[in-house]
C-alpha cells in the first residue's frame, strides 16, 4: 500500500508543480490559453508520468480545436526541461520521472452522451 500512496502523493506535487508553471512560470506563447492539469499518473516504477490536461477554448471549429490541442502539447514539449527543473528543485527523488501530456477528453465525451440522453429523451416524450 505505501507504494500506491508514495505515486499518488508524488502524482498530486508534479500536478501542483505544474499547474502553478502554466500560471506564473512558462512564458511560451503556445500556451496562453487556459489550461488545467486534470490528473498525473506516475507509474509503478516512477519512470514514467503521464501528465493529462484539458484546454478551455472557444474555438467554434473542430479543426481549430485540435490546433490549439496539438499548440499547447507542443509548447509542453519543448517546456519540459524547465517543467522537470522545477520538478527536482522542489521534489527530491532520485530519478525524475519522464513526463507524458496527453489530452484529457473526458468532459467532451461526458457532454456528448449528455447530448444523446437529451435526444433520446426527447424523441420519447414525442411519442407519448
């Protein structure tokens, strides 16, 4: 259990760390949106970080949704010494785990099944 507990607490500090770069640290001008580290998942091991995060945009388009997503994963990326730096100098560990982003598309999909409840629901008071 104290494995388990030592990734979650190391999970929730790399998230903070992160969070408070993207407020006050990163200057990169591919990440001026608004940005949210949703959860980190540290696995097992502690090589590995997978760092989800969600992008509010008011972009009407599908295509330039996905820009602005693969913008900011690029930023990430090219921001991940500085993000690691800040990682070590206020955690200690002895090896820094390899951070992953990827794009946490769960509130989407929980609003498009809304969408079909709605239209199901809705077809079936029609019908009455």
């Amino acid at each position: 259990m104290s494995k388990n507990y030592r990734q979650g607490r190391l999970g929730e500090e790399i998230k903070r760390i992160i969070s408070e770069l993207l407020l006050r640290g990163l200057k990169d001008p591919r990440l001026d949106h608004m940005i949210s580290v949703t959860s980190v998942e540290v696995t097992s091991d502690g090589s590995y970080a997978t760092v989800y995060l969600t992008v509010y945009e008011n972009a009407a388009a599908d295509d330039e949704k996905e820009t602005i997503r693969a913008d900011v994963i690029e930023g990430l990326q090219s921001s991940k010494g500085v993000i690691k730096n800040e990682i070590s100098r206020q955690v200690k560990l002895r090896h820094m785990p390899e951070l992953i982003f990827k794009m946490d598309t769960s509130m989407e999909y929980g609003r498009h099944i809304d969408d079909l409840i709605d239209s199901v629901s809705d077809k079936t008071d029609k019908n009455r």
